[in-house]
C-alpha cells in the first residue's frame, strides 16, 4: 500500500454508504429514494463523495472489457482435457504395479504386527498367571510388613513383594 | 472417455433456441449432469456457455491479456476434475466463477507478480487526458482514445489496494453484478456495496491528487517565470 492510500478517508457518512452505491446504480425507489435524497441535500460529504463516485463510472467506462475468448475455444479445450486426461491415465498406468506392491506390503506389514502383538499378549500371560493370582488374593496386610503403605499398582505391589521377599531372606 | 450420447445432442442443439431462465437452469443442471458422468460434449457446452464470463473474470483480476487465456485453461480443466464433486442444488456459474478467482490469485503467488506494474509516472499530457475523460460526457469511441484510456486507467488502478481494483474492475469495467461478486467472493451484498463505494473514492482520490500536483508544478513554473 502506498501513501496515497494509507491517507484516504471517505466523505461519506459510513451508514449511507450502502444506499449512496445503489443510489449511484439507479436501483432505488419510494421511501429509502427519498430519503437519501434529502440526505444528499443536506450532507455535503455524501453529496462530494457521490460526485466523485460517479466520476469514477464514466473514468472506468472509458476502458474496454478483457479479451473474448477466440471462437473455437471450447473445442481447444476439449482438446486439451482429453490429452491431459490421457497424460493422467499413462502416469497411472505407469505406477500401478508400485501402487500394488505397495498395498501388498502395507497388508504383509499389518498382518505380521498384529500375530506380534497377539504372541506378546499370550506369552505375557502364560508367564504370570501364579504372580497374579497370588496379588488378587492376598490381602495388603499379609504382604507387607507396614500395611500403611499400600500399592497403587500391581507393578507397584510385585515390586513390594519382590523387597519384601528378599528382606525376609535376609532376616533367615 | 465415453462416446457422445445422440441425447446430448439433442440438448447442445436445443441451446440456441430462446428459453425462459428457469428452463435455462434446469438445461444447464442437466448438462452438469451429464458432464459428472463423463460425457464429453456436454462438458464442452458448459466451457462454450461460461466461457465469455470466465475470460472477463480472469481478465479483470489479472489484466495481462498474454496469461488470461492459459490461466482460463486451467479454470476449465478444474473445474473438469473436480465436476464429480460439485452439488447440483448450487449454480454451476458461481462455482465456476469462485474456481476461477482462486486459479488467479494462485497464479499471481506462484509468479509474484502483481496484476499489472506502472512505476513511472504520467506526463502533463497524460494527465490533461485524463482530466478529459474524467470530466467528459461520454466515453471515448476511436480505438487509439480507448486504448490510451487503458493505460491511463490502469495507472490509476495501479495505485489502490488489490481488492478494490479488483470489484471495481470486475463491476465497471467486466459488468459483473453485485450480487454476482458477493457469491463469488463470498461477502455479503452490502459489504461489497460498501467496499465498492469506498473503492471509487480511493480511485478518484488518486486523480486529484495527481492533478493537484500537476497544478502545483505549473503554478511554481509560472512563478519561476515572472522572475
């Protein structure tokens, strides 16, 4: 933005600029009509705004619209969307077996993470299962020498238990 | 792509005939149909159909006549692509219109560039021209006066905020409607009668101030010369 713009502050009264640009367009009628009006006779920065407005239509009349497209345009763009369909179809085609290979490992590496997934939750079980047990149904007092302190976990109480244990074992 | 069906052929001929404007919707929502079915010719209708409003539109906002037609390319081979997503309870112009305005201002950010540069300023004679069509009835008629009015305009133009040139542009100069430049733009009717209204201001702010300097610059010539 340069400086002429950073300076310029309408005229116009801001709540009438809307029916100052209708006004301008010819598209008002009755009441709102006459009411801008009487507001234009009484408001000289609406009425040198409206005046510059209108300037502006003939300054911009002045000057003819973009080029019209040639007359056998749309055919050229047809043209043009069949070759570019074409050129997407042949780089699709190019890279179709990568695209199936990829599918095909993308499934392989799926498959393979989820019999993991499925071994270490078996095998975590078939090493726990006395552990467990044995914390479900102790009570915390009979475990630890100082029932004040209980585990929050089951982490926590093995934990315990392994420390209890070995304290124990040294006691003997 | 598929073969032509005899019934678009029957529509595409059915065009030139004069219809009412609901009937023109209804044709027109039946060649999209078409058109997202892959039928090529219909297609083709909706470019012929759109093709004079799209050009004005790119032209407008980019106004460098060597990139509008390939910018327009583009539009069209979008909208194309993306014919399968658009919702038939929408106006196929608008959609068109709004692909078109972002193709632009893509363009203009991949190119940076702006619309159009005039670095060096007008000369005296230049500005009493343009106090002429300013201050003129009507507008000039020879192809050389219009083609000066242009370059003179687009100065003018130069000198305001993107945004304003670009509605008073495609308002004045390219005949959209208000209403067609609140759907496109996505603005409500008034803002764009607001920002229109300020637009001119600006516009004409820029003129008085040139000639305001014009006439200072003479006015200290002649003082120069009395002594």
């Amino acid at each position: 933005m340069n400086e002429m713009e950073k300076e310029f502050r309408s005229t116009a009264c801001p709540e009438f600029e809307v029916f100052l640009e209708d006004h301008l367009a010819g598209n008002l009628a009755g009441e709102d009509a006459a009411k801008v009006s009487a507001h234009i006779q009484s408001c000289a920065g609406c009425r040198s705004a409206l005046v510059d407005a209108a300037a502006s239509v003939r300054l911009l009349s002045a000057v003819e619209p973009a080029a019209a497209p040639d007359p056998g345009f749309a055919r050229v763009m047809t043209a043009r969307i069949r070759a570019e369909m074409d050129r997407l179809a042949a780089e699709k085609s190019i890279w179709q077996p990568f695209v199936f290979l990829g599918w095909r490992f993308a499934a392989t590496a799926t498959l393979a993470l989820a019999l993991l997934l499925t071994y270490n939750a078996t095998l975590e079980y078939r090493l726990q299962p006395g552990l467990a047990s044995a914390v479900r149904q102790a009570e915390p007092r009979d475990m630890f020498s100082d029932p004040g302190t209980t585990p929050e976990s089951r982490d926590q109480a093995l934990m315990m238990m392994v420390v209890e244990s070995s304290h124990g074992t040294h006691q003997d | 792509m598929p073969n032509v069906p005899k019934g678009v052929a029957a529509s595409a001929s059915a065009i030139s005939a004069p219809l009412s404007r609901r009937a023109k919707g209804e044709e027109e929502r039946e060649l999209v149909r078409m058109a997202q079915n892959g039928t090529e010719a219909a297609f083709e209708e909706l470019v012929r159909r759109h093709q004079q409003r799209v050009f004005a539109l790119v032209g407008g906002i980019l106004r460098r006549r060597e990139d509008v037609e390939d910018v327009v390319q583009q539009v069209f081979l979008k909208a194309f692509v993306s014919i399968k997503r658009f919702d038939l309870r929408a106006a196929f112009s608008t959609w068109l219109y709004k692909i078109s305005v972002n193709e632009c201002w893509d363009y203009l950010r991949k190119k940076k560039v702006r619309p159009l540069v005039y670095e060096a300023d007008l000369s005296e004679e230049q500005v009493s021209r343009l106090d002429g069509i300013v201050t003129a009835d009507r507008p000039p008629v020879a192809a050389d006066d219009r083609a000066e009015a242009r370059q003179l305009v687009d100065w003018m133009l130069e000198k305001i905020p993107e945004q304003d040139r670009e509605l008073l542009v495609l308002k004045e100069i390219e005949g959209f409607s208000v209403q067609e430049l609140a759907d496109i733009l996505g603005l409500n009717v008034n803002t764009v009668k607001v920002r229109l209204f300020r637009a001119r201001g600006r516009l004409m702010d820029v003129y008085r101030r040139r000639m305001s300097r014009g006439s200072l610059r003479n006015a200290s010539a002649a003082g120069e010369g009395k002594e």
